[in-house]
C-alpha cells in the first residue's frame, strides 16, 4: 500500500513491521535493528539469502558512533564530508548493538546517512533502521513507490512515497581498514561519490586504495544483480540490426545457466523478434537517475529482448556506477 503517511510508517515500524522508506538512491525496504524478527523478516520478503549483509541508516553522527567499535580521522573526514548522502561505510561493529544476522557474521557494519528528508524525519524516530533496496533479490532496484508496489504485490507491505530518488542508484560502498594510522581503503560497490570524490575529501591524510578485497568481505558481490524481467544484452562495439546477429545472441543466451550465485539468468521465451533499445540520457547524473524506470518501463513493453549499445563517451569515470549495474543487469554483454 503506497502511503503518504509518515506517522503511521513511524508506528508500524516502531510495532515491529517492514516498511519501504525512501532514500536520496533507491528506496528501502526497512526495519528497526532493535526488532530482529522484523530484520529476519527484511530477508525472507526479499529471498534474499543470510549471507548478504543489510546497510544500518542512521540520522546522526553521534548515532552512527554508538553501532560502532572504531572511529579514526579517515571515518570522520568522510563522514563529515559526504554524510548525510551516497556513501555507506564498513565499520567495526559495537556487538551489543548490531547483530550477526544484519551484518551476515561479518565483524563489520555498512552505515549510511540518508539525506533524504523523509528518511531523516523516520529514522529520528524509530532508531537505527536496517534497510536494503526494496526489491526481490538480484532484480531491478526501485526508484519509485510504485516500482515497490509491483515487485511486492503479495506481500502487501506499507510503502512511504517520498516521490522519485533523485540519485537513483545505490550508495557506494567504502571497506576503510584503519593500519595503525595509514587507511586502506576499497571501494565494494562504486556509486555516485566516486573515486576522485573520496580522494579530493582525503588530501591531508596517508591513504591507499586497494582493487582487491577477499570475497570473504564482500559477499554482496555477485556477478548478476538489478535484472530485468527481459534479457538485457550489451554491444560493446557491434551495431545490432543484422539476422545473424540476433541468431549468435540467440544461441549464446541458450547456453547460459540458469542461475549465478543464486541469482537467476533471464532468458527469452522462444524465438528473437522483438527488440527494444534501451536509450539513456548522455549525461551520467541523469543517466544514473533514469537507469532503473528505463530498464522496468522497456521490460513492460515486452520485447524478447532489451539492448543497450555503449558508447565511447561510456569510458569516463562518471559512468563508472552506471556500468557496473547495467553488466550484472545483461544476461549477455557482446563485444
Ligand atoms: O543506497 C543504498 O545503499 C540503498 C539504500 C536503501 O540505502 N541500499 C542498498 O542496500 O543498496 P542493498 O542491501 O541492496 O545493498 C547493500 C550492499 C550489498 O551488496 C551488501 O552485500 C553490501 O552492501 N554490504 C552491506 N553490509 C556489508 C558489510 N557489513 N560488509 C560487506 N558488504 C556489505
Ligand atoms: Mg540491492
């Protein structure tokens, strides 16, 4: 059910219920971290399986301070610098706070403030709240209340509309790993707030990034996420109109597994005929904010399959967040 309501998604959370929240990114499907039926609940209503951790949000620093067991120069300049905002910290947990089952085991928590006022205006009530997108595990993610209302019809769950994200894609997410005053730091999932962003707010500290990270750490990494109903198919070069074509793409998609990591392969019905491109802005910002509701409205239209043809302007670190998303999402990238 698709509300305006914030008291009312204040007292089911506070009652132990789920409910979708939005966020400046995508919108959140949320419990309170206090309730840890509700946090079961969260995984359950997703199929999301126990071994991918849940992002806490909170609304302050001080809050953020109080679920963790370290807080260095480098947390603190980052936060500073970009919370309330895109960016999820992995921080060392205060136990008595967080739970195994939100942090999947793992001795980290991923923390975010979100700057979206009706998040803010929610959590100050209700506490920390645990969220992930609010989508069926490795779908598309929701940038809109309605995007919720149809990935969960069954469920009937209470979704606050806070309108459209304006970021539209996920937060990033930063591993800083605190070596006796130098940071390590690896970005598990790149975002709005890129590299160069995190380097610029970093300047006066000693600091690296590290490209690999034990899976061990990041088990939310899988190869396939945010897929379509359609199969998404990448031309990294080609251009898409000839028989042969859509017949190599045809029997290649035939030999693919069913399922990654147990995240399931889209695949067409029958035979290749209907086509749609799927066409994003040129600009990166808007690109990143339509990404999702392009990829469900071109699904809606029912074609067997979806193609998107990148461009040599694709190569610029802003469109970093964007591709990662749009190749977990392709059932095949042809290059
Ligand atoms: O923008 C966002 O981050 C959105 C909004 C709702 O805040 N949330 C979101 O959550 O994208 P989710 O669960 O869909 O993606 C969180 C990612 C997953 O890949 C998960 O594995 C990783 O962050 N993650 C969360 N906690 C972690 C931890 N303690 N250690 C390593 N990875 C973690
Ligand atoms: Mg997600």
């Amino acid at each position: 059910m698709i509300s305006r309501d914030l008291t009312k998604a204040i007292e089911h959370l506070n009652s132990g219920h789920i409910v979708a929240i939005p966020t400046e990114t995508v919108y959140g499907l949320a419990a309170r971290i206090d309730h840890p039926e509700a946090v079961r609940h969260i995984f359950t209503t997703k199929e999301r399986p126990f071994f991918d951790p849940l992002i806490v949000h909170v609304s302050s620093l001080v809050q953020a301070q109080q679920l963790t067991k370290e807080w260095n120069v480098c947390l603190q300049k980052l936060a500073e610098t970009f919370w309330p905002g895109p960016l999820t910290l992995l921080i060392k947990k205060n136990d008595q706070k967080v739970s195994d089952v939100i942090t999947s085991g793992l001795e980290r928590v991923g923390l975010r403030w979100p700057s979206h006022s009706l998040a803010q205006q929610v959590i100050a009530q209700t506490g920390p709240l645990a969220a992930p997108s609010a989508n069926k595990f490795g779908k598309t993610s929701p940038t809109q209340a309605e995007h919720v209302e149809s990935e969960f019809r069954k469920e009937n769950i209470f979704i606050l509309d806070g309108g459209p994200c304006d970021v539209g894609i996920e937060s990033t997410v930063l591993l800083v790993n605190d070596l006796n005053g130098i940071f390590e730091l690896s970005i598990l999932r790149p975002g709005h707030i890129k590299k160069t962003d995190l380097e610029k707010s970093l300047q006066n500290l000693n600091y690296r990034f590290v490209e690999t990270v034990e899976k061990s750490q990041a088990p939310g990494q899988m190869k396939h996420h945010y897929m379509p109903q359609v199969p998404l198919i990448i031309f990294e070069r080609l251009q898409m109109s000839d028989v042969d074509l859509l017949e190599h793409i045809q029997k290649q998609l035939l030999t693919l597994p069913d399922e990654v990591e147990q995240v399931k392969i889209i695949k067409p019905q029958g035979e290749i005929e209907k086509v749609q491109e799927l066409i994003l802005s040129k600009d990166p910002r808007q690109a990143a904010r339509e990404l999702y509701s392009k990829l469900r409205e071109v699904s809606q239209a029912q074609p067997d399959i979806i193609i998107f043809k990148k461009r040599s302007y694709h190569q610029d670190e802003s469109w970093l967040a964007v591709f990662e998303r749009l190749e977990k999402a392709a059932s095949l990238i042809v290059s």
